[in-house]
C-alpha cells in the first residue's frame, strides 16, 4: 500500500519507456531514456480506474492525414447544419469549442480551415482506438467514438506492470497506430477519473487520489458533477450551496435529511464516490441503424419521420438473419452532440417494423422534449431466434402486421424497396421511383 | 405533537403505508407517511401521485399536530419493536426531528414539512356503489393474471371495468388482457352503479386494494368519476387515478360460432399439462392438445430436452384436432376454474378458444393458439 512518502517525491514512472520511478528518486529526467514526461503520485500503484478521451478527436483525424494543416486552426463542422463538431486545440486559443455557430467561430477565427466531417473515417479510427483499449482490459465502456472508461483492476498480474504504466502504454500505442493523441485520467471513482481526464488536456495524465479527492473537488462549483443540471443548481445556490466544499461542509446526514435520496447522491459524489462500475457494452450483438439528419431537427413527428424507414431496415436485417429482439433502444444525439438512449423492452422478442415503430415511437414521444437534435438511432437487442417471435395476438396487431409485413417483402423481392411503402414512409419521389419500376 | 400508538395498530396500517411507496423516490417527500394526529383519531397517508391510502389508526394524543417521516425506515422500526410496545412520538421544537420511543429504545428521525405533502387533487367522484368485499376479490381475482405488463400498450395494463348486459341481465364487468389472453368475469350490476364510465384500474392499484381486501368481510363503498376512483374500507381509504386511454373493443375477440367442445377435468388436465411442460422449451412453453372422440393427447418436444406425452380421458365429439397452446396460460386459467370441469370451445388450430368453468358462466377467459 502506498500512503505518506516523508515528504519525498512519489513513486511513479515515465509516460514515454514506462520505466518505473522509485519513491524518493530526486529527479527530474527518467534514468533510462531521458524523457521528462514523468508521471508521479503517492497512490500510483493503487489506482485502476481510468477514462481516456481522444484530444479533438475530428481535428486530430484530419491533420494526422494532412500534415499541411498541423500549425493551422482546424474546424470540423459546417454543412448546411453550420455548427461546429471539433475545433483543434489551435481554433480553441481563438475561442472557438464544440458546438458553437459556424459563423460564430469564423468571426472569432476567419483564418481557419473548415472541414466536413467524415464519420466512416472517424469510425474506423475509433475502432482502431477501441482496439488497443481491449488489449489492456476487458473491462472498457465506451461513451462515445472518441472516449471510454476503463477498469483495469486485477490487470497488473497479467501485464507484469501497475495499471499506470499499462494507461502511459495504451497512449503511447494509440500515438503510434493511430496517429492521434489521447487524454487519460486515472483514479478510483468513473467521476473522478473523467475529472482527471479534464484537469490535464492534451496528450494528458491526471491522476486523483483517495487522499486529496475532498480537497480538490472542494474549491470546484456544484456544476462540475455531472447531474447536477441547470436546475438543480438554482435550487442549491437558493440554499447557499454553490461549491463542492459547501456540500462537504454539511455532511452526508444533513444533505439526506435537507433533500432525500438526492442529498445522499450529492454528498457520495461531494466526496468524490461513485457507484457505478464500468459496463462493458452489451449491445454489441444487437442490430440497429441510424441516421443524422441534413439539418437539425426538434418535435417529436419531423423525428418521427426519419425513424420509420430506420425501423424497416432493422426489420429486414432482422428478418434477414432470421432473428427477434427483445428490447428495442433508441438513440439520440443532441445538436450539441450529447447522447441519449432509452430502452424498453417487450414482453416477447419481435422482428416487425410495426412493433419496432410502436415501441421506439414511444420511446421518442418520452424522450424528446425540447431540444434539437442531428441523429436518430434505433438497434433490437436481446437477440433469439425468430421461432419465438411475434406470437398471435387477440388484438391482432402483431398479427395483422406480420402478414402485410410479409405482403410488403414479397412485393419488394419481386420489383425493389421502393416499389411498395406504408403511408408513414411515403415521400413524394418514392412514387416515382415505383412507376419507373413498371 | 405528541401521541402513542399500540404497535400491532401501527404495523397493520404502515404495512399498507409501505408498499404505496416506492423504493426509489426522485421527490423526497413522496419517501414519507404523512401522520396526521387529531382529537383521538391518528391517520397515517402515503402516495405515489397516482394512488394515495389514508389508514386511521387508534391512538392516543397528547397533543395534535402532523409531520412527515420517512415511510420504510419507520415500518422497519416498528416491524422490530417487541410485540405489545407502546409507541410514543413526539416532534422536537423546529419540527424538523422526530422523536419516538418504545420501551428502552429511542430513534430520532428526520422530518419534512406535513405542508409539502402533496395532496391528491379534489374533485366530484359522482357515481357511488357498495360492492360486498367477496365480490371485488372476485372480480380481481379471476382476471388480474391476464394483465399486461408491456408499457407500450399501457392500456392494458390494468383492470377494465364497466357496466353493461350479459343475456338480458345489468352486470359489473371486470376485463383484461395482455393480447395473448383474455380474463372475463362478470356479476349482478350493484345499485348506483348503472350510468358508471368504463374505467381501467391501474395494475399497482389492484395490487394494494387485493391486499385490503385480504383483510376485511365488510362491504367497501365505491366512488367514481371518469379519471379518479376511491375504495373506502373501515380504516382505510384508497384513492387512485385511473388510466388515461380507451381499452380495446375486446367483445370483437371473444369468438361466438366456434363448435368444437371439449369438456375436461380441470385437475386432471391442469396436472397432466404441468407434466408435459417439463418438456416444452423454456422461451415458448409450447404444448400441443391433439383432441379425437372421448380423449385428449397433451405433448410437447423440445429439440434439446425430449419429448413429453400424456393422454386423458375426455368429453368431445366434434371432428379431431389439434392445437397448440402456451402451458402456463393454460395452468393459469385452469387455476382459476373451482368447479370440476373445464370447457373448451375451439374453432381451429388458428383461432382463439373459449375456456370456461362448465358449471359457473360468470368467468370467461380466451386464449390465443400458439403455432407448433
């Protein structure tokens, strides 16, 4: 166990050869290859908890594969969306971030280069990421293309060296194959590690403690734990709570009796505690399909409208593979590229688009609110075989659907998807694709 | 306020206080028993925002006033007092505490304000009837398995009830269905209850009021209006709202010209399908009832358990068939028929089946085939 050094420097090692540092060891240069990117802290040895974020993942793609760009301020966004995607750590000096209007940022930084975003490279990209996270753990949650929480406890046995050593390894793998720069943050909380993740952008190593989490998150506002919303925070700074320190301050009792369930939440997080584990993705077996939209859409029916022909298509590949699902989940992104899912799931597996629709439909109708967003998704998961599926209901929807869903793919077998469409998928331009086919 | 409280009368209502609040609670104050101590009459109240109990318990009080504690740490002090504990409470100054005692042990707990509990909102409640406590067990009883637990189609997640005529006859009607089976039960309209709307009795609802039920012989006083309904016990007051949406024309299911009959012993076939469903697999619990003249043949296969066969004697004359059907909504149905024999009223293997009591017309249940 790690603990009080007497004052010395901290154990650690060094982020380029992982070389481990002695606890003590007055210096400033690693001994072996001279590097000094020395990672050093008193609970090194005992800390598995890590998130790592790709630094301006979009923009790093972009120059990796145009070396011309590297000393010039990137933008990735535009499109007749006109926000702003990622904006590289040059266009941030200038004041431009993430989801900010295009013209907004070409104001605060006319010089700089704007690219249309590539998902399929991006894509491909954050699989390769993926790759090196899965050989240090098998424990990894991805969040998003560009971020991850991993657990690396129980991992130093197999990899011969602390999970510190094994994160400096992971970044320095994603640098070399993949050609972009990672952030990690590493602690003992999911919070506190996405915290250390922030405190040391880019090409970053945070590390947060157990024995300084209280007084690091002290002097921080109660924004800075997330869940605490716009809300929340109103209602706190109402009761004089405006830091985390304030929170401390009360005490877990107070905070319960003052405010529930909730307090006792905030004072766990106040002191830098958190529950959840890290899930590795379950869904990764389901089948889905998404689409972002040419603009940015808010209410429930224009959303609508795009997710129907989504429901078809994971229909027919679910039909495909001859397979149901039982829990269909909707995906959300927001305009300012938050991600939300919801997730229900049915009494019996399905393979219907009509059931899929019913059931992501109102998933959405929950979900939207207000808001705007630029992608929609919906996936089936809990994957059987379709034997099971659809079993025959009194009310006949389930099976008055499977026989027109059976009418409709015999139809387009025979002349083409669009030879045949539901009301709810019609689209002038559809039909005359129809008549052509005759 | 100051007052006591003999536990047993304590227990019996926070037993009902407790399963109206749910676990996880967003709101704190929803987490709370509002206790309201009056002359001599203590009431304790719980809600959920959609169903909210009032119990009045005996007590003594010293002096009136309310507050609101959290609802399971109470329950779970007073389950653990020592049978025969008289239970004192007493809130401190601020109100922000309470005090209670019972012998050598004392708990202080947190209070929230009684004036933040959220009161279940007014409103007539114009149609009123008295139903006899057998009858509403009943009714609930014979049709609740059938309630469907799928969000999507919320509508059904519920008890239908409603008044019309059954052969010439006004009935109260009790109805649900999960679209794979139907549960019908019906009895004599009560008086005041002949212009009632047809309203649908949320699931958690009959969950609460089946355990009042458990509990009581006396007749319970009904009141209802279209989206509020209110059960009022001896000591107990349940009021709920009830679900917002149109049940499904369900008469439209229920088949009339099916011709094929087949009578059974409801034990016998209720034992005989438990058996064959060993066998049948784990997703589909899928029996298959082959009936010929005099007797009936129950099997089930499964490609990974075996096969399953079993032959009982039977009452049919009508051409054979065959037709497959879920074994645990066949187990559930035959668990609700008392009397000896069950009726099957078939059409084909596509079709849904009539089951009912052969003896008793007052429950009707349909269930849909399933393919095998």
């Amino acid at each position: 166990m790690s603990g009080e050094h007497d004052g010395g420097p901290p154990p650690g090692l060094c982020r380029d050869c992982l070389a481990p540092i002695e606890a003590g060891a007055e210096v400033d240069r690693c001994p072996r290859c001279g590097s000094a990117r020395l990672l050093r802290h008193p609970e090194i040895a005992d800390l598995t908890l890590a998130h790592i974020d790709c630094d301006a993942f979009y923009a790093s793609i972009e120059k990796r594969d145009d070396p011309a760009l590297a000393d010039r301020p990137v933008i990735v966004g535009g499109g007749t969306r006109g926000v702003v995607s990622t904006a590289c750590y040059i266009a941030r000096r200038f004041g431009v971030h993430s989801a900010m209007p295009m013209f907004k940022a070409l104001k605060a930084c006319p010089q700089a280069v704007v690219i249309r975003p590539d998902m399929a490279k991006y894509a491909a990209a954050s699989r390769q990421v993926r790759a090196i996270f899965a050989a240090a753990t098998p424990l990894v949650e991805p969040v998003s293309l560009d971020e991850a929480y991993l657990d690396l406890s129980g991992t130093q046995a197999v990899h011969g060296r602390s999970a510190a050593a094994v994160l400096a390894g992971v970044a320095r793998d994603v640098e070399r194959h993949v050609g972009i720069t990672v952030s990690i943050g590493l602690s003992w909380s999911k919070f506190l590690a996405k915290l250390a993740s922030e405190m040391d952008k880019p090409r970053g190593f945070g590390v947060i403690g157990r024995a300084e989490a209280t007084a690091l998150l002290g002097p921080r506002p109660v924004r800075a734990i997330p869940g605490v919303g716009p809300k929340l925070d109103m209602r706190l700074a109402a009761d004089g709570i405006r830091r985390i320190g304030d929170l401390q301050a009360l005490g877990p009792e107070a905070l319960r009796a003052r405010y529930g369930t909730m307090g006792a939440w905030l004072a766990e997080r106040a002191f830098g505690r958190d529950g959840r584990t890290v899930e590795p993705d379950h869904d990764a077996r389901g089948i889905s399909a998404e689409t972002t939209f040419a603009r940015d859409l808010e209410g429930v029916e224009p959303i609508a409208a795009e997710l129907w022909p989504l429901c078809e298509t994971v229909s027919r590949r679910l039909k495909k593979a001859g397979l149901a699902g039982r829990s269909v989940v909707l995906k959300l992104r927001r305009a300012d590229f938050r991600l939300l899912t919801r997730r229900r799931t049915l009494a019996e597996p399905t393979q219907l688009a009509e059931r899929i629709w019913e059931t992501a439909h109102a998933l959405l109708a929950g979900a939207v609110g207000t808001g705007r967003f630029r992608l929609v998704g919906v996936g089936l998961a809990d994957l059987s075989d379709a034997t099971t599926a659809d079993t025959p209901d009194l009310f006949s929807q389930a099976t008055e659907s499977r026989a027109i869903e059976q009418a409709i793919d015999a139809v387009r077998a025979k002349f083409g998807d669009g030879a045949i469409t539901r009301g709810r998928g019609f689209r002038p331009g559809s039909i005359r694709r129809a008549k052509t086919l005759r | 306020m100051k007052l006591t409280i003999e536990r047993a009368a304590l227990l019996k209502g926070l037993a009902h206080i407790q399963s109206v609040v749910e676990r996880r609670n967003t709101i704190p104050i929803l987490a709370n028993v509002l206790i309201d101590a009056g002359k001599d009459k203590v009431s304790l109240s719980a809600t959920d925002m959609d169903l909210a109990i009032v119990e009045s318990v005996a007590g003594q009080v010293a002096k009136a006033g309310t507050v609101t504690v959290p609802a399971h740490t109470l329950y779970d002090i007073v389950r653990k007092l020592p049978d025969g504990s008289q239970i004192g409470f007493e809130t401190a100054g601020d109100k922000g505490q309470v005090t209670l005692r019972a012998g050598r042990s004392s708990f202080t707990l947190s209070a929230l304000p009684a004036e933040d509990f959220p009161k279940m909102s007014g409103g007539e409640l114009p149609h009123k009837f008295e139903l006899a406590a057998g009858d509403l067990r009943n009714l609930i009883d014979r049709t609740r398995f059938a309630i469907s637990l799928e969000e999507t189609r919320y509508y059904l997640n519920g008890i239908y009830i409603h008044a019309t005529q059954s052969s010439g006859v006004k009935v109260l009607r009790a109805v649900a269905t999960d679209g794979h089976r139907l549960a019908r039960m019906e009895m004599p309209l009560p008086a005041g209850a002949e212009n009632i709307p047809g309203v649908i009795l949320p699931r958690k609802t009959i969950m609460e009021l089946r355990k009042l039920l458990d509990e009581t012989q006396s007749a319970i006083q009904v009141a209802l209006s279209d989206t509020r309904v209110r059960f009022a016990f001896d000591d107990a007051v349940l009021t709920s709202k009830l679900i917002d949406g149109t049940f499904p024309d369900y008469e439209r299911v229920i088949p009339t010209g099916n011709d094929k009959v087949l009578e059974v012993d409801c034990k016998t076939f209720a034992e005989a399908v438990d058996r064959v469903a060993t066998i049948a697999t784990e997703k589909t619990r899928a029996v298959k009832l082959a009936v010929q003249r005099g007797q009936l043949t129950i099997s089930a296969t499964s490609p990974d358990a075996g096969s399953a066969i079993e032959e009982i004697e039977a009452r049919y004359t009508g051409t054979a068939i065959e037709i497959g059907f879920n074994a645990r909504y066949l187990l559930d149905i035959a668990q609700q028929i008392e009397g000896d024999g069950a009726r099957f009223t078939m059409a084909d293997a596509a079709s849904p089946t009539v089951v009912q009591d052969a003896a008793d017309q007052s429950a009707l249940y349909v269930l849909m085939p399933m393919r095998v």
